[in-house]
C-alpha cells in the first residue's frame, strides 16, 4: 500500500527546506509516526500535526536540522494544501499518471 498524501507532504518539505536528504527525510517522519503509534500509509492530517508538535521536533533536533521551528511552521502550511484537498503533484508523478 502506498503512503499517504500527509505522509507524503511532509517529507518532501523536510527534504525541500532542510539538510535532510529523501532517505533521511522519510525515516525520520516514519520513526516519529512509530513512537505515535501511526503508520505513514493512513496518517491524516490532524493526527500528523499532533506528531509535528509533540514528537516531530526532538527528532529534528537530534539530528541537527537548523530552526525547526521555522520549519515545523512551514509543514504545517504546506499540509493545509493537502488537508483541502489541493494538490501539488511533482512533475514525476505527473508523468507517472500519464504514462510517460
């Protein structure tokens, strides 16, 4: 099963907006869904800005990401767009659904 649309969101501003690569990003968010018993394929949006204010932080912190703050404020933004339902698709997955 494929990983949510929040799950999703989240890793690609971690990636975007921070010194984490892809792989980093997406084991750090998934590590702090473990320890709030989520899974990263159902998360929705409420229950990940619970884990982007309780848990997100000390596990950026740990690994030296800069302002998380900033960022954490940054992500929840970002997860507004995909909470109404307003998507931006990466080129990729354009593609992908094109079959191109």
């Amino acid at each position: 099963m494929a990983d949510s649309p929040v799950f999703e969101c989240v890793c690609e501003v971690l990636e975007r907006s921070s010194s984490l690569d892809r792989l980093e990003s997406r084991g750090t968010v998934r590590l702090a869904l473990k320890q709030a018993g989520l899974e990263a394929r159902s998360v929705s949006a409420s229950q990940m800005k619970v884990v982007l204010e309780k848990v997100l932080p000390e596990e950026l912190a740990s690994r030296g990401v800069d302002d998380v703050d900033a960022l954490l404020g940054e992500t929840v933004s970002a997860l507004a767009t995909v909470e109404s339902g307003v998507q931006h698709d990466s080129p990729e997955s354009v593609f992908a659904r094109l079959g191109g």
